[in-house]
C-alpha cells in the first residue's frame, strides 16, 4: 500500500504531507479482513473509509464497526445470482456516486468479473480522471479464454492492481500489464504471529484445554475452512464412518461455517457419528484455533485447501488433502448443455456432451455407448489412482 500511496502521490503531485482520502468498496468484509484494513488506516497520510453491507452473510463473520479503527459505512449491495451457474453480479449504486462527483483521492474496488459496478466505475474514472486500484486475485491459468481477456480489460483500466500473488503478477506482465501498475499483497496468513502463540502454549496450557473440551486419549482428525460445497466437507464426515471401526478413539472436528452446515448435520445424524464427529462453527479467535491445531494428529482438506495448509503447517500439524477435481470434472455435462450445448464450434464440447450428441441427436447408438464407456473406464482408471496414491482402499 505504501508503493501504492507513492504512486498516487506522483500522479496527482501531492505533497508528501497531503492525506490520500481512500474510499474502498466492498460487497462485505469478513473478520479475517480486520488485521489488514487496520494496519492500513493507521498509515501515516492515509484516510481510510470502507464501504460495505452489514447484511449477514452464511458462513462469515463480518467486521464490527466498533471493532475498526477506521470508518465502515453500511451500504446497499445489489445482488443477483446467475440461474445455472455458481456465480453471481452485484452492484453498489453509492460507489459509482462517489466516483461521479469525486469524493477520494483513491477508491480501491474488487477485481470480480461479475461486479458491473466495478465495470461502470472504470469508464466513469477514465472519462473523469479518477484513480482506481483494483485488488483480489490476478490472471490464473485456470480462467478460460473469455475470462483471462475480460480481467486483462479490466486490469489495464485500473490505475493499479494489488494481487495475492508473484505468479498473478508474472502471469498479467506475461500478458502485457504495465508492470509499475501492478503491486503484491500476499494473501497469507501471519506467521510470525502464529509463531509466538505456538511458543507461548505450555504443555500444561494444552492439557487443560484438552481436559476443558473433552479432548483426552482422542485422535483428532481437524477439517479447517467454509463449509461450501467445493470444499467437499461430507468426504471427511463419510470417512469417520469407517475409521472409526479401526481407530475407536478418533475425533473428527470440523472448524468452520457455511451454508453446508445443516447437510453436514443431518448426515452426521443419519449416520449415527455425533459421538464422533464435532461442528464447532467459525473460530476467529486464533489462540483457540492454535490450540485445537496443536492438539490434532493431522489436519485433512479433501479439496480447494488454500490457506488451510499454511495454517496447518504453521503449527506443525501434517496434512491430508483429497484432490478429485478430476474426475468430478469428467461428470460435466448439465451446465454445460443449458448454456451452450457444446458450441460454439465446439469450443466447450466435453466427453458426456459428444456422447449424448452421438447417441440421441444422430443416433450413432455403438460410437455415443463407445464414448460413455471411455468416460468409465477413465473414471475407474483415476479412482484407482487416488486410491494407490493414498495408500489402498481400505486407507
């Protein structure tokens, strides 16, 4: 942020002595936000004003106005989910307002594709001169052609761009983005404050703890994240099942929240595991999160782990992670045929599409039944792959 200040001090020639008036804008920012926009506001030159809903949001804790240290200002989110597709737009009519009649020096604003807003408040600074810094995730080789060109549109719109990580910024300069434009705020977690609460926990501090939670003579398996579906939370839940059977001491905690969470229950219920299987909710509070850490035998994140792994390993704790990416992508075929049918020119034509095509469409039954039977033995190739890799079945 300060090479950003910098930068913002150059164009419009102020004095090192002049406050930059920030406005950001935000559809929310959840607690684990707090630690940065903090440290931000209490910058020297810098007046820091965030913008946001108050709304509560499933699976989030939000910032507390009186926990800031700068100005959070509740404000209208329009939000419109995309049938079909996981995704959703918004749009903050206030923002764009603010840009409009040029209420600060700088508005630092999400990079999402789907945030018209964000779209609207590029053209608006462009034609005015206003600046505006985009933050979030860079360009990522997983982004589909469409993608990588919209956000390439939208990078090169914004005055600066702060992304998560030196690969986003390689892969926007590999692109062509202006690499004075471009800034790093590694999206990772503090580890030297993980440091000093691991080293201030005693063994008599984690016996208690134990003692307190009932967690004596347990082998505790930790899951650590939002319980979204992509996140699979219900693979660990299915597992205990037969864990159990060999290891009758384990405890599976799971850390976290999310609209998953009623599932999970009901699950956890239908297969008789509450003994053995503990919801504990979102835990923000990091000197009980270091303490359910250092009390576990390992931490397991069947996919989409992210920061989960660091946090692990920051405590010493192994990790567990199930990648089947793979094969769920092999399942492909719904979304897919809603939106495109395969087109166009076959640019989203995947196996499940072509056989169907092949079988119900031009009634070649022996190709589309020869491409189904591809996709099972791919299928079965992959499972069996994953299950050798984690050590055989009964693993």
């Amino acid at each position: 942020m300060e090479m950003v200040k910098k930068s913002i001090n150059d164009d419009l020639l102020l004095s090192s002595h002049k406050t930059i008036r920030i406005g950001m804008f935000g559809r929310y920012y959840p607690n684990y936000r707090l630690g940065v926009l903090n440290a931000i506001s209490k910058m020297d030159g810098i007046d820091l004003n965030v913008h946001a809903s108050f709304k509560p949001l499933p699976g989030f804790s939000l910032i507390e106005p009186s926990e800031a240290s700068f100005s959070l200002l509740n404000t209208v989110v329009w939000h419109m989910c995309i049938p079909f597709l996981q995704n959703s737009i918004d749009i903050m009519p206030y923002s764009i307002w603010c840009v409009l009649c040029g209420k600060y020096d700088l508005f630092v604003l999400s990079n999402r594709i789907g945030a018209i807003g964000v779209w609207i408040n590029l053209l608006f600074a462009r034609l005015l001169g206003r600046r505006i810094c985009l933050w979030g995730h860079g360009i990522s080789k997983r982004d589909g052609r469409m993608i990588m060109k919209l956000r390439k549109i939208m990078m090169r719109l914004a005055h600066a761009n702060i992304l998560y990580s030196e690969s986003g910024l390689d892969k926007a300069i590999e692109l062509g983005l202006a690499p004075e434009k471009l800034f790093i705020a590694y999206n990772a977690l503090d580890t030297r404050r993980s440091k000093a609460i691991r080293d201030g926990i005693s063994s008599g501090d984690l016996e208690r703890f134990r003692k307190e939670n009932d967690l004596i003579d347990k082998k505790i398996v930790l899951f650590s994240g939002r319980l979204q579906e992509r996140k699979k939370p219900e693979i660990l839940v299915q597992a205990m099942q037969k864990i159990i059977h060999s290891v009758p001491d384990a405890l599976a905690i799971i850390v976290g929240d999310g609209e998953m969470r009623r599932d999970l229950e009901r699950l956890i219920k239908d297969l008789e595991l509450e003994s053995c299987v503990r919801l504990l909710g979102a835990v923000y509070d990091e000197e009980i999160m270091a303490r359910y850490l250092l009390c576990s035998s390992v931490a397991v994140m069947p996919a989409n782990a992210g920061l989960a792994i660091q946090h692990a390993f920051d405590y010493g704790v192994s990790v567990v992670v199930l990648v089947l990416q793979t094969t769920w992508a092999l399942k492909a075929f719904d979304v897919i045929w809603v939106l495109t049918q395969g087109g166009p020119m076959d640019k989203t034509m995947v196996l499940n599409i072509f056989a169907y095509q092949q079988t119900f469409q031009f009634f070649n039954f022996g190709y589309g039944s020869a491409v189904g039977f591809l996709v099972l033995v791919l299928n079965v190739g992959l499972t069996i792959l994953y299950l050798t890799i984690i050590g055989g079945f009964d693993n």
